[in-house]
C-alpha cells in the first residue's frame, strides 16, 4: 500500500470512527502536505526535532508546511517521545528501557513504533489532549505504510496509552525493521 492508498484509508476510517485527532508523522513534510488535504483542522503533523539530521537544521520543508498551516493543521517538531519515555519507565520499574519498549514496537514495523511516538509527542506539546482518540500515521522510511487508533497519552504517562485498533500495517516483511 502506498502513501496515498494509505491516507484514502485511513480518512474513510475517521468519517466512519470516533476520532478526535489526526497525527501524522513526516519528515520533509511531504506525507504532511497530503494528509493535510484530507484532514485539515484535526491534523497534527509531527516532524524532527532541529539537529535531527544536521546540526541547526530542520528536515520539513517551509512549502509543505505552508500547505499544512493553510488547512488549519498543526506542526509540532521537538525531541522523539522515546526518548523521554525512559523516565516513566524508571519511576515505574526503577530501570530505563526506552530503547527497549522502541524495539519491541519495531517488531510490529517501524511504523507502528512512530505511530504510537506521535500521540504522546503531541499530547506533548498541547496539540492533542490526553484521553484522546487519535488516528495516528506512520511509516517506514518515507510515506506512510501504518495507521493506528491510539488512546492519547502525555510522554509521561506513557502506560495510560493504548493501541485501540489497527487500521493498516505492512505484511511485508522488508518493511519491518528500519534502523
């Protein structure tokens, strides 16, 4: 399935399912811009922090974002949620498995693992509140290739998140590990 596939998907499960916000994970901003065609004042898109790929740089390009911005969609850059996430695993277990849990996830797909980053990442920032029901976009190097329906959490709350439905992931095994 690609991007597009994957989007048309995912809007028909929002029109037909109680969603309160739209997160979608993109790096240039690309998978963005086309989300944002689809689901305008409900989109979050989340991108990488500055310095993600070079020092003082941003990945998103300013014309997508231009294209998110015009449909009434958010844009949230900053630090990935697993990386903050080992602190609530510290104070619950007394250990820090951040990269762990970010693992385990991966076995579902890379996109599962940044499909469930997002929500807390927004929650994060304000954008999505926590409780929410959030269908949330990832993928697995570029585009899109997986959509959940994640009970919103803040990064902090980590364990109150919870993966209520998969709308789309890949089979394809290629596609399943990315680091």
């Amino acid at each position: 399935m690609d991007t597009e596939e994957l989007l048309d998907r995912a809007a028909t499960y929002a029109s037909d399912h109680d969603v309160d916000a739209v997160c979608v994970a993109s790096t240039s901003g690309e998978t963005g811009a086309a989300a944002a065609e689809r689901f305008g004042e409900d989109l979050v898109v989340v991108g990488h922090s500055y310095g993600f790929d070079e020092p003082n740089e941003q990945e998103l390009d300013a014309e997508h974002v231009e294209t998110i911005e015009a449909a009434d969609g958010d844009v949230f850059v900053g630090p990935m949620a697993f990386s903050n996430v080992g602190s609530a695993v510290s104070e619950r277990d007394g250990y820090a498995t951040h990269e762990v849990i970010a693992d385990v996830l991966r076995l579902f797909g890379q996109g599962t693992k940044v499909a469930v980053e997002c929500p807390l990442m927004a929650c994060d920032a304000g954008l999505v509140d926590s409780g929410s029901r959030v269908l949330s976009i990832g993928g697995t190097g570029s585009g899109a290739d997986t959509a959940l329906l994640v009970k919103a959490a803040n990064s902090r709350d980590f364990f109150d998140a919870r993966v209520l439905d998969v709308v789309a992931k890949p089979a394809d095994a290629a596609n399943l590990i990315y680091w």
